[in-house]
C-alpha cells in the first residue's frame, strides 16, 4: 500500500501498487482511443499537435510505469545485435 500527500491539495492518497499499475495503463489506452479518434478527423497543425502532446502523455506514463518498477516490456530495445527489429507497443497501442 503507498501513502503519499498530495502537495497542491494537502489530500492523503492511499493506493495500492496494483491500483497504481493498472490505472496507468488504463489512462495509456484511454489516451490511445484519443489519438485514434483525433485521427480520424481532418488533418490539422492544431490536431497533429494535440495528437503529438498526447503521444507525450503516454510516454510519461509509461515512465511513471518504470519509476514505479514494473518490468522493461522491450528488453531487446538496447540490444544492437536485433538490428532493425523494432517491438511493437506493449500495451497494443496504435499511436
């Protein structure tokens, strides 16, 4: 169970790693959906860069995934010996 504060609203969370896990990923394929969505309108400068700032977002997350110690999905990521091969999202997101 992690207890921290919430420094802007001095409220007390208590949330399970579990919960924790899966609320991320959980926003990472909410996320996902939205960049789909978006996709499927007219391009735009301003919707390729709402797509790009979601992008983001998942890429934070996937972040906070790490800090939180989960394991790395794309163990061959640093492995030069795998030349070209590029491993698809964990998660099964299409960004």
């Amino acid at each position: 169970m992690i207890t921290q504060l919430n420094k802007t609203e001095d409220v007390l969370w208590t949330i399970s790693y579990e919960q924790e896990v899966v609320e991320n990923k959980q926003l990472r394929k909410d996320t996902d959906d939205i960049i789909q969505r978006i996709k499927d309108l007219p391009p735009s400068r301003e919707r390729s860069l709402s797509i790009t700032k979601l992008q983001e977002g998942v890429m934070w997350l996937g972040m906070d995934l790490k800090r939180l110690g989960e394991a790395n999905p794309y163990p061959s990521s640093k492995d030069a010996s795998t030349g070209a091969t590029i491993e698809p999202t964990a998660d099964n997101l299409k960004l």
